[in-house]
C-alpha cells in the first residue's frame, strides 16, 4: 500500500498540524459540532484527512452522549475508513461543478441517514463550483437537516463566495513548520521500522515547501530500496543528483562572477537537476542569503527575474537557455556599470586638459603682450598700474620704443 494512504491520520493525535489539532480536540471538549466547515489552506495540508477524521468523530459508536476520539474500531468507522459508507459521500467539485450536482444533493440531503447517526457531505475543491452550483449550495447551508454535516475544502478561499464562507466555520491550514514536517515524517520512517539521519529530515522538511504528501511520496521511494534514509537518497528524488549543490550558484550569482555562474550551471544540467527545482531552490537559497545579510537588496531584482524564467519554462524549447541569459544580463551589470563609470571618469579628465590648455593659451598670450599693451588693458578694466614697473625704455632688440607705446594708446 502507499505510504500516504498507509499512514494517513486517523485520529486527532496523528493530524500533522498542531493548530488544526487543537481546533479538532476544542470541538470535542465542547461536546457541540456546527452544520458546515470550511477547511482552507495549501494542498497537502491534510485537509481531506481531517475531515474523515471528523466525519468518524461524529459518528464512532464510541461517541454517543460525549464527543472523544474516534475508536477506529467499531463498524462505523471501520466503514468510513474503507470508504464504504453510505452516509458519508465524497464530492470532487473539479469534476461535479454543476447545478445539477448541487440539485441532486439538496434533494438527498432531506432523506435520513441509512445507517450512520449523521450524514456527512465533503466537498473537495469547492472553490471549482459555478456560481449556479454555490447559489444552489447555499440554500441548503442556509437550512441544513439536524442530521447532516457539510465539509467542504479548498485551497483557494478567494474563489469561494463570502455567503458560502459566512456560513461555514473556518479552519485554517498554515503552511506547516519545520518541527510539524519532522514530527509526521518520523512517524511514518518509525512505522516502517527504518531509520533517518537527521540531515535527511531536515532537507526534506524544507524540500517538500510544506507539503506532507509530497514529502511521504519521497519517502515511499526512498524506503523501498533502503533501510537508512539518507540525505543523497532524497537529494537525488528531489533534484535529479545527489551531490549538486545550489548554494554553490548562489554564491556566484552574489559576486557576479559570470564565467564561474555558469559552468556552475552546465554542471547543474549535466549532472541531471531538474530545471525547476534548480530555479525554485535558487530563488530560496538567494532570498535566505538576502534575509542573513550575506546579500545586498539589489539581489531582489534577479529573484524576480528567476521567477519570470520558472513562468516561462514551460513553453520553452530551451529552458537552460532562458536561464544563461538571465545570469548573463545579471552578472554583466557590474560590467556595464564600471564601463560607464570609466566613461565618465575619462570626458571629466578631458573636460579639466581642455581647462588647462584655455588658461595655458591665455598665458602664452599675455607673455606676448609687450609692457605697454598690458598697462593699456589695466586701465581700461579700472585695475590699478601704481606698482607696475616703469615703462620700458626703448633699447635694441628688447620692448617696445615710445613710438610703439604712442601707437598703442592713440587706438
């Protein structure tokens, strides 16, 4: 049998979220169940769990005048366990979104049950029905039979309208924590009398991203050819190999060193890592750098940009080549942004040698103006000629002569 069908819940104490554990044993102790519930949350939350598991609460032989446990025992619930009771009906609303289907249960929820004390409906995906299919629902939750009890799940509540949800009482699925994902792997490992390193269950808990059937999925695989679960068995399940590191292209994509990015990344598809898990675990693995101070802020734009490549790979013809560009464009920004500063620096060092030559220019050409010519240029600028040397005497070769001076201020 597989494994996830093998160790599903069964009781309130195997559920693997601790707050729906205390949501479920709340109700108990309160010896009161309402008609409708709404189990919202990410899949592989345990929300179909959950509500067999409630579904044999209400109706264990065990549990007559006070709510407990559900014994699992009796025929009851041996009956819903096996799926063979007639009271409690399953409904995939992917597949029965109609009215029609929402019709036909209104009729047949007024009928008593067969055999069981409650009549239980569980609607799965209910976020799938048409707009026809909840109007028809909600007339029913609006008065439900003493003897029946609705519960419906989705993972997507925005998609569920508000009057359905007003009537319903709402159990939220968290994304399960690390220590929730290790406690119900270990249960199932401990069941199959194997072992697991500790590494293993760690790398798993973050691999599945809160998944629990995911993560029994790996484990079914892992467990049938060994007796140890060992983090290079679920690495190479999860990504393709067992000894690519990720973090490894992180840390190349942080420095922008390009050349070694993606030889890291040839490496990554040589060795078989599935390009998806590959985008995914760079994305966490830079966000995690990013969160420890490892990384700057700016590395938020590449995350983005990986999120693009992920959305695009699945119509690409190349998707290893979508993800070269990327890191290409990544990494040459540092280059881009040194040329331009080069540049910059370069026009401002020609700006100052032109500045330079000018007053050089305007040097050269006063030390061409004779003694008189500058006097002349001081007084008409109002500037002050009392400490100026004398005025030149005429001598052979050198100055201008007093002729030259005449000649100069006559214009």
């Amino acid at each position: 049998m597989n494994l996830y069908l093998k160790y599903r819940p069964q009781t309130i104490e195997e559920l693997d979220l601790s707050g729906v554990r205390k949501t479920l044993s709340d109700i108990v102790k309160a010896n009161k169940v309402a008609h409708a519930y709404l189990l919202t949350g990410p899949r592989g939350a345990g929300k179909t769990s959950t509500a067999r598991v409630l579904a044999r609460i209400v109706n264990c032989e065990k549990n007559g005048d006070k709510l407990g446990e559900p014994c699992n025992k009796c025929s009851a619930c041996q009956a819903i366990l096996n799926g063979s009771a007639v009271d409690v009906i399953e409904i995939d609303a992917a597949s029965n979104r109609g009215i029609d289907d929402m019709r036909e249960l209104k009729e047949k929820i007024r009928l008593a049950p067969a055999i069981l004390p409650r009549k239980v409906y569980i609607i799965d995906e209910v976020h799938m029905l048409t707009t026809e299919a909840f109007n028809a629902l909600l007339k029913t939750l609006e008065e439900p039979p003493s003897h029946s009890l609705f519960i419906l799940c989705t993972t997507e509540l925005h998609k569920v309208p508000e009057t359905i949800i007003s009537r319903c009482v709402q159990i939220q699925f968290t994304k399960a924590t690390g220590e929730e994902m290790k406690r119900s792997f270990a249960r199932v490992i401990a069941g199959e009398g194997k072992k697991v390193s500790d590494e293993a269950l760690e790398y798993l808990s973050k691999a599945v991203d809160g998944s629990f059937r995911d993560g029994v999925k790996i484990l079914d695989q892992v467990l049938s050819n060994s007796d140890i679960v060992e983090i290079a068995e679920i690495e190479l399940i999860v990504s393709g190999s067992a000894s690519y590191k990720v973090t490894n292209l992180a840390n190349s994509l942080i420095e922008k060193d390009v050349t070694k990015s993606l030889e890291l990344l040839s490496e990554g598809v040589v060795n078989g890592v599935d390009m998806n898990y590959l985008i995914v675990s760079l994305m966490r693995g830079l966000r995690d750098k990013l969160l420890a101070g490892e990384a700057e802020i700016e590395i938020t734009k590449f995350i983005f940009v990986l999120d693009e490549v992920a959305r695009r790979l699945a119509t690409s013809l190349d998707g290893e080549l979508l993800l070269q560009v990327a890191i290409v464009e990544w990494c040459g920004q540092t280059a881009g942004l040194a040329s331009e500063k080069l540049k910059v620096k370069s026009e401002k060092e020609e700006q100052k040698k032109e500045v330079v030559k000018e007053r050089e220019q305007v040097l050269q050409k006063e030390e061409e103006k004779s003694p008189w010519q500058i006097m002349k240029e001081k007084l008409k600028s109002g500037q002050s000629i009392k400490n100026d040397p004398p005025s030149p005497v005429a001598s052979e070769g050198h100055g201008d002569t007093i002729d030259d001076a005449i000649a100069i201020f006559s214009n």
